[in-house]
C-alpha cells in the first residue's frame, strides 16, 4: 500500500481520501476479506479466555464472565484459563445472580488466599464488588458503558474512563484495571468490548445498543508486532495512540466495523505460526 498516508482515527476523513487514490486498495480488502473468512473461526478460539464465554446463553452473565474472562487475560495463557475457571467455578449456572446477591463476607471465604500472579485476594474481592456494584445501579455492565458514551465520541475511548469510575471508582484493583489517566491502550477493556459488541463466529454478542464502528482495536504485543510488520504504524509504544491509528487504518476499510479482522491477525502470533504469518503478509499485499 504505498503512498498510502497512515494516520490515526481523527483524521479519517483525509486517510480515506489517500486510501482511494491507491491503486491496490480493492486488494487489499479482498485479501483481509480472505484471512478474515478462513480464521475467523472457532476452531482457532483454543486456547483464549474467550471460550468462557460460549457457556453462557444469557446476556447477563455473559457480560459479566467476559469482563472477568478478560481482566484476568495477562500472563501465560494455560495459567489465564485454569485462573478464570477457579473464579467461575464457585459462581455456578448464572454468575450475574452470583455476585449479586452474595455479600463481600461471604465472598471471602469462596476465594481465600487467591492469587494469581501480581493479583491477590484483595484485588479479585474489590473486583467483583465493583461489578455488583455496577449491577445494582445500571442494571446491567453494558448500561454503565452506555452512560459514558456520547452520539459525537469517534470511538469508545471516553467511555473507558467513565465505565473505570463506575465500576471500581477508588477501589480500582490496579493489577487488573489500568488508571484511567494514563496513556494505556486498556487492550483488555478493549478486548472485552469486543466480545460484547460483536456478534459472529468468534465474539458471541450480547451487547446490542454499542456500535461496533466505535471499537478500539485490542492493542497487545502480538497485534502491535503484526502491525508494525505490516506496515500500519510505526509507533514503538504500544499506548492508546498507537491503538487508535491502527484503528483508524481498519476503519478505512471497514468503518462499520474496523476490529474486524482483530481475532484472525492475532492469530499467527498467538500461536507461533510462521507459515500463517506469510499467509498473513500475503494477503494484504495488494
């Protein structure tokens, strides 16, 4: 894609302009098209916290398994899936009624001694107290987002803020919540917004009333070094503005739904596939 002027979300307007006068832009999205139709599947979910949530039929507790699903996704991945399943276990059929109807007592004795890497059982407690929190007074975890976003925010990026003071407010757990004043791409909020948002073989739904068109692509290591790789930043840091000129790259192509193709990019890296990743590279090579 040469020539083409990379830039972040809030100039999307003057990338799409530059993306039109590419030559292989049609390629281009044939090629994502591609990868997206032969990845973009659930053969390739294992292993990724994600599968948690396919247990789950109702849209309430699944919003609140992915939120925990995700908070919990640092770390090496085989230690991530048996942690979240020694939350949910206790939690039984409906963890949404779990939480909110047992007390922070009785909590304490379902998880004595946690820990699971830098997150104790503090951190887990104030976690799912902040959760219970958020239940009672916005009914559900997908309202308390929507009371952080506006009709004129591009992306979902002032409603991270909001969704962080709700939920935990001073009692944030710091290990698995970042500050929302600082720079953090909030790749595991994101990540859980995604889940939640979209709907198709991979991301279950659940949250109708949030446009996917205002996602901000999940920014970990694996998508940073594929996008570096592949020419959509240059960035070195991997902060919210790296997040969002990726994003912004996406939604030139698909500005409905520019995390697309987020599931089926991370997927060489995440599995240590080379040969993926040049089918990858060849794909989007115009």
């Amino acid at each position: 894609m040469k020539g083409v002027i990379w830039v972040n979300r809030r100039c999307y307007t003057e990338w799409m302009a530059a993306l039109n006068t590419c030559p292989d832009h049609g390629a281009v999205i044939r090629g994502l098209e591609d990868f997206y139709r032969r990845y973009n599947r659930r053969e390739f979910v294992h292993p990724d916290p994600l599968e948690f949530l396919y247990r789950y039929k109702n849209a309430g507790d699944r919003e609140v398994v992915g939120l925990i699903a995700a908070s919990f996704a640092y770390g090496n991945v085989k230690a991530i899936l048996s942690c979240v399943q020694k939350i949910l276990g206790p939690m039984g059929a409906s963890p949404r009624e779990f939480i909110i109807s047992v007390n922070d007592r009785a909590m304490g004795k379902l998880y004595p001694g946690f820990k699971y890497r830098f997150t104790g059982e503090s951190d887990l407690l104030a976690f799912i107290a902040g959760i219970r929190r958020a239940l009672k007074e916005y009914g559900t975890l997908q309202e308390c987002m929507l009371a952080g976003c506006r009709p004129e925010d591009e992306t979902v990026a002032p409603a991270i803020r909001h969704f962080i003071e709700r939920v935990f407010g001073a009692n944030r757990p710091k290990t698995l919540i970042p500050d929302p004043d600082a720079k953090s791409a909030f790749k595991r909020l994101n990540l859980y917004f995604r889940w939640m948002a979209r709907k198709d073989n991979v991301d279950p739904g659940g949250w109708s009333s949030v446009s996917p068109s205002k996602l901000i692509i999940p920014l970990d290591t694996h998508m940073h070094k594929m996008s570096m790789e592949l020419g959509l930043t240059k960035r070195k840091q991997a902060g919210m503005k790296t997040a969002l000129e990726i994003t912004g790259v996406f939604a030139a192509f698909c500005p409905e739904d520019p995390v697309r193709y987020d599931f089926a990019i991370t997927r060489p890296g995440i599995q240590k596939n080379q040969e993926l990743f040049r089918q990858l590279r060849k794909c989007v090579a115009g």
